[in-house]
C-alpha cells in the first residue's frame, strides 16, 4: 500500500470514528486533501453538499488552531454544540458572551482545534494580541458562507473587506518553521464574477476549486403573480393549508415584513413565529428550535434564517417577496428537498404592470435608494481621509470610514498592507470610484429575467451559474 493511501485510510477512519459515515463524497474528499497539504480551496458546493467537514476533519487532523470566519452567531453555536456533542475540540467568540467565558476561551486556545469567530471579533485588539502571540500555532482560516463578503462586505460589514490581509500579517508574528496558514472559502452559490471576487479578496494563492451543481431533480420551481396585496395573502394561505403537516419556510424581505406576516398568520390560527438578526440571541434559538422539531411547521424568516441549519425532511419553501438576486434565491430554496423526496419552491410576485400592486419594484427601489446614499455619504467622506492611515485612528475621528474604505478596496482604489493599515492607490473624488462592480442592477436584472422565464427554471439557474442541467 503507498504512502497516499496509508494516510488516506487514516483519515477515512478518523472521519468514521466521529461522524460515523463511511466514506468523503468525492468533492468532500477534494477539499479535505488540499487543505490537509496546506493548499488554499474554494469550494462552491450546494445546500446539504457537507461543507462544514471539508474544514472540520482537516481541523481535527492537523496539530494546531484553525480559525473559522462565520456570519451568524446561531450558525457559530450550533456548529460548535455538534462537534462538542462528538468531544471535539471547538469553541465560540461573539459579543453575548461575558468577560469570564472570552477570558476562558482566550486562554485556552493552545488547546483548540477549531475557534468560530466574526470578522469583527476576529480583528479586535484583544483577540488578535492572542492570535498575534508567537507560541500559538495556526494552521488554517477557513470563511464559511463566504457568499456574505460579496453580498454584505461593503456596506454592512465592510470587516469582510480586511481579511485578506489576515494571513500575512499573522505570518508575521510567527517564528520561520511556522507552517503555512492556509485559506479556504465555502459558499453553496457564487457565480464566476462572485468566484474571482473571493479569490482577489482573500488573496487565494493558486487554490483548488470545486464546484458541484445546484440541481435538484426533486425539488419544482415555481413562480406565480399575486395581482394585489390581499391576494398575495390569500394565495400564502391556501399554499400553506393545503400542506398541512408539512414542514416549509416562508422568505419575506425585511424584519418588518416578518413581523407582520407572523402576527397576521397567528390571527388566522397558525403555530408560527417570525426569525431575524433584530431578535434577542435566545428568541432566535428559540424559533429555530420549534422548527427543527415540528412544533412550528413553518416560520417567517429573512434571510438570516438557514445559513447552517439542515432539516432534511423540509418540504416546501415559498417566498412571499422575491429576493433580489440569483444567489440569495438559490442558497433559499437550497433548504428544501435535502431528503431527495419531492419539495417544491414558491415565489409570489407582483402583476408586471404595478398598477394594481407596485410593493415588488417599491422594495427593489429602496434598497437601490439606500445602497446609493451610502455611496453618497461615502463619496463625502473620501477628501477627509488620509492616502495612507492606521484603520483605528481614522475611525476615531470618522466613524463611517471602514465603508468608504470598504467599497474603494471592491473598486481596486485601496489596499490593506495589514488588516489595520491601508493605502489609497488613486484616490479621487470620481463616484465610479465607489461603484459596486458587480452592480446591484445587473443582479437585480438576472432576478427579474429569472421570474418571466416561461420554460425550464432550473436550466435558466444552472446557466446563469456556469453549470449544466
């Protein structure tokens, strides 16, 4: 036998004795070996493809502390909870824990093989003096949802825009036998725009890509026009009590929005509940919860609700808004048909006309209204910061810097040397400076395409993604 395959029979054991599965799927078994040689990755795997082990067995493997950026706290606890209940290694740092339990955590990471963190606590002076320490051994820094960089890295967390900086400067710190940190992103949808975004952003050196197909044979799309307001409700109402006993999601486009359906649904006799980022950590929990175990057989959710959650036996997810893009709507009805039983996706959209309901293209126009003040406020803010800085000082004096800083670094006008130090390469006060260059509108189109296809759904989706049906 070679010496490939003893190591490989190692960690095919290794694997069966904590998860209890047989063997890697094939995309699996890519990533795995790549980041077990230290290569950085990318994979582009569906909803339910088992992203969480591709960094989690490697983690477990390797002697050292692997980092790993998450969105969501809930996504971070749950992840954490599951690899404890297996006597692995993992803990947590967010904001809601107290001082005892960071110090705690802190102190021990000598001891940890995995740590979840965000971005904002990640780049933190007291957590990074820790991480910074010359004695502490890291061997990887995995981005899971690394989706939520291109969809929120500008604007509503520009931290995403720094990490690339992040391996060098830990480097740095470390002795020269250090191995090398390697970087991996994981994601269930990007694009081939998204896919050169995460790579430039995080610096990928050379990484091996895997992409596996979005497809589901199981799972019907379906898109139907609510002619008003009123009949959007009545058509939600009959979708959900012909499925009774069936477990679904309904999507809806704002906290607001989810608050309201949920009181509304509640008056008309159904076990629900709204879920969104403003929720206290435990109501979120909470929510989750009754989902997972059928006390509520569906809940209103934004899109903060699933990132991480596999509940194989859903049936139907229905969206009561359409979303804004391709991506968040494929990472959506990724939720449904896990079990490879028939599912089925709804999405509710206003008559193409809007005289008779214009809440589809009022919501679209809103959020182009606020990504363009943004841009605005960030444009004046440009002249006041200096070509060169120290990220924490310029902040003190301009608390909306790390946008305008953000969204120069997407147009290719910024760099950050270190996560805490950038320099601007052509500043200027030219507004295309600031330009998305992704553009909203180009997604927005690709949505709005995708809703008056007549013909085969899934052809259109795995096209728009570079794949074949």
């Amino acid at each position: 036998m070679s010496e490939i395959s003893k190591e490989w029979t190692a960690v095919q054991q290794t694997f069966k004795n904590i998860w209890g599965y047989e063997d890697l799927r094939s995309s699996q078994r890519e990533i795995v070996t790549s980041l077990l040689r230290g290569q950085d990755s990318l994979a582009i795997m569906a909803t339910g493809g088992g992203k969480s082990i591709c960094f989690q067995l490697p983690a477990i493997l390797n002697d050292g502390l692997t980092l790993v950026i998450s969105p969501l706290l809930a996504l971070m606890e749950d992840q954490v909870r599951d690899l404890r209940s297996r006597n692995l290694p993992a803990a947590c740092l967010h904001s809601n824990l107290s001082q005892i339990e960071r110090r705690e955590v802190l102190r021990n990471l000598p001891n940890t093989r995995l740590l979840y963190i965000s971005p904002e606590t990640l780049l933190s002076p007291p957590v990074w003096e820790k991480l910074s320490d010359r004695q502490l051994k890291i061997t990887g820094l995995m981005l899971d949802e690394a989706h939520c960089l291109v969809q929120w890295g500008d604007s509503f967390r520009p931290s995403y825009r720094r990490l690339g900086a992040v391996r060098s400067a830990l480097m740095a710190q470390k002795p020269k036998h250090h191995p090398r940190i390697a970087i991996a992103a994981f994601t269930a949808t990007a694009d081939l725009e998204t896919t050169a975004e995460l790579q430039t952003c995080l610096q990928l050196e050379n990484p091996h890509i895997v992409r596996t197909s979005p497809y589901r044979a199981n799972l019907s799309l379906k898109v139907a026009i609510a002619w008003t307001p009123s009949g959007r409700k009545s058509r939600l109402l009959k979708f959900i009590r012909d499925r009774q006993g069936q477990s679904g999601l309904i999507y809806v486009r704002s906290r607001r929005d989810a608050e309201m359906l949920a009181a509304w649904l509640q008056e008309n006799s159904f076990k629900t509940a709204a879920y969104h980022a403003g929720l206290p950590p435990q109501e979120r929990r909470h929510v989750e919860q009754q989902w997972l175990s059928n006390q509520y057989p569906f809940v209103i959710c934004t899109s903060a609700f699933g990132l991480g959650i596999n509940k194989p036996d859903t049936r139907w997810v229905l969206h009561f808004h359409p979303p804004l893009t391709l991506s968040e709507y494929i990472q959506e009805i990724g939720r449904a048909g896990r079990d490879h039983k028939p599912a089925e996706a709804l999405m509710l959209v206003s008559e193409p006309t809007g005289l008779l309901d214009d809440g589809d293209r009022q919501r679209i126009n809103f959020f182009l209204q606020q990504q363009e003040k943004i841009q605005q406020q960030a444009l004046k803010l440009l002249p006041k910061l200096p070509l060169k800085g120290d990220f924490a000082e310029v902040s003190k004096l301009h608390p909306d810097a790390a946008i305008a800083l953000g969204l120069l670094h997407r147009a290719g006008h910024l760099t950050w040397h270190t996560p805490f130090t950038y320099e601007i390469d052509h500043a200027s006060n030219d507004p295309q400076n600031l330009k998305q260059q992704m553009g909203d509108q180009k997604n927005i189109a690709k949505m709005r395409a995708y809703i008056q296809v007549k013909g085969d759904r899934w052809a259109f989706l795995l096209n728009a993604f570079g794949f074949e049906q």
